[in-house]
C-alpha cells in the first residue's frame, strides 16, 4: 500500500472497523477541520483511494436535512464499510466510491454529528454560513493534505444537499478569484458537482414535484395527475410555504 506522504499522523485511524467482516483497504482519517469562527469546528472523515489516492480526484460527500450527518454516506451509502438498516454487523461495500475517489465526509453544519460549537448561538446557521463553514474546512484540509491540492475536487451529496452544494461551489470560485487577484497560493481544482435527489427550491422540489414525478414512472394514472393540477393543487415540505388545498385536493391526494 503506498503511504501518503504528508498525512496528519494523529488524524490517522488505525483500526477502523475491529470484530466486524470488513477490511480496509485503504488508509482512514478522522479527525477535525476549522469552521469560520474559533468557536466551532467541523468534524471529517477522509478515506483515501483504494486505486491511485495521489492522482484520483478528491470526492467531498454532503448528506442533507439540514442537519442530517454525512456518517449516514460514509456507513450506509457509498463508504468502503456499510452496514444494513436491520443489522449492527459491519460488511465490504463492492460498490463503494473509494475504489476509484479520494472519499472526503464532512458534517455539517457546527453541531451535527461529532462536529462541535460551544453553544447554541453558535449552532445558528443559514445557507450562506455553512457554505462559509465549508470553505474554510476545506482550505483546511488542504493544510493538512497538501499532496491533494493538485487533484480534480467534485463535490457530491444528496437531498438538502442541493443547497449545499452550489452554494460551497460558489464560494470556490470567489476564493479562486480573490486568490488569482490578490497572488494567492491555493487554486482549489473544481471540476464538478453530482446532485442526487436534491433539493434546490423549496417551490419546486420535494413535496411539489411528488406528483410529476410518480405519474412520469407510472405510480399515479393520469385522470388523478390531470385532477390534481386541473385543481391547483399544491403541497409543500413540513408545510414551509401555504399550501394550495381544497376538499378535492385533499380527496385526489387521498
């Protein structure tokens, strides 16, 4: 196994998944990366290529909420160890995307999972924060890690997700910018964004876009589709926005 050349020592985890059925084949970091503010920090897990870590792209992994752990990626979704919803028995993922990607796990924002704030006002967050929070972690990793500041970054995660993404993607390219103005020595190498079930506006996505989408795979007939926007209808999630309802709304969507 090739060794990175810098890696931080103490962030190094030595043995991951004990008493379980699955290896690493790779090596795992875990450990913590600055947020914008000294009173908070963001907790990450880092688990190296299993093919080529010094040239495969570095994969950064957002689950949504907000609020919702990236730990839920890392150990149910795509992560080298996963483990089933009815089992508590860890097991070789063969489909893992550290097989050919540099897996990057973040949770954010400060409070969730094992990341840290010191109190509650520090736990207070909107899009634009966290994409703050997020860019200074990042420039962060690359202080600890930087052999991959070479590498292609992608940017990848899922439901509210969708607002963490192109928001954190925007902040990249200001800092390019900034950087490429002022004589700056960090160029983060962006390539790209995966946005996978995401939600990106409230008005469209989610509860709104429900009934298109069931009726396009042939879950919902076209009379009850037809009715259903015929009427106006229109939901929303967790109620965010008034919904559009009536006695046939609430009939159709029965």
């Amino acid at each position: 196994m090739i060794v990175a050349l810098y890696f931080p020592i103490e962030d190094l985890v030595e043995n991951a998944f004990p008493g379980t059925n699955c290896t690493m084949k790779s090596h795992m970091f875990s450990g913590y990366l600055d947020a914008l503010t000294s009173r908070k920090e963001l907790h990450y897990i880092l688990v190296e290529s299993e093919d080529r870590f010094n040239t495969d792209p570095v994969m950064i992994w957002f689950n949504g909420g907000p609020g919702c752990s990236s730990m839920l990626g890392m150990f149910m979704e795509n992560g080298p160890c996963v483990v089933d919803d009815d089992s508590d028995v860890f097991f070789d993922n063969p489909y893992s995307w550290s097989s050919r990607l540099n897996m990057l796990y973040i949770e954010g924002p400060a409070g969730v999972g094992y990341s840290w704030a010191r109190d509650a006002a520090d736990k207070k967050f909107n899009d634009q924060t966290s994409a703050d929070d997020f860019l200074t972690a990042l420039i962060h990793f690359y202080k600890k890690f930087p052999e991959f500041k070479k590498n292609e970054l992608y940017i990848s995660g899922e439901s509210y997700a969708g607002i963490y993404i192109p928001y954190l993607a925007m902040r990249i390219h200001q800092h390019n910018q900034q950087q490429k103005t002022h004589g700056g020595d960090l160029h983060i190498n962006l390539k790209g964004v995966l946005i996978g079930n995401g939600c990106t506006d409230w008005e469209e996505d989610v509860n709104p876009a429900m009934p298109d989408f069931f009726y396009m795979h042939n879950v919902l007939d076209y009379n009850s589709w037809k009715q259903w926007h015929d009427n106006g209808c229109k939901t929303y999630f967790q109620n965010i926005y008034p919904s559009v309802v009536s006695d046939k709304c609430e009939e159709i969507e029965n």
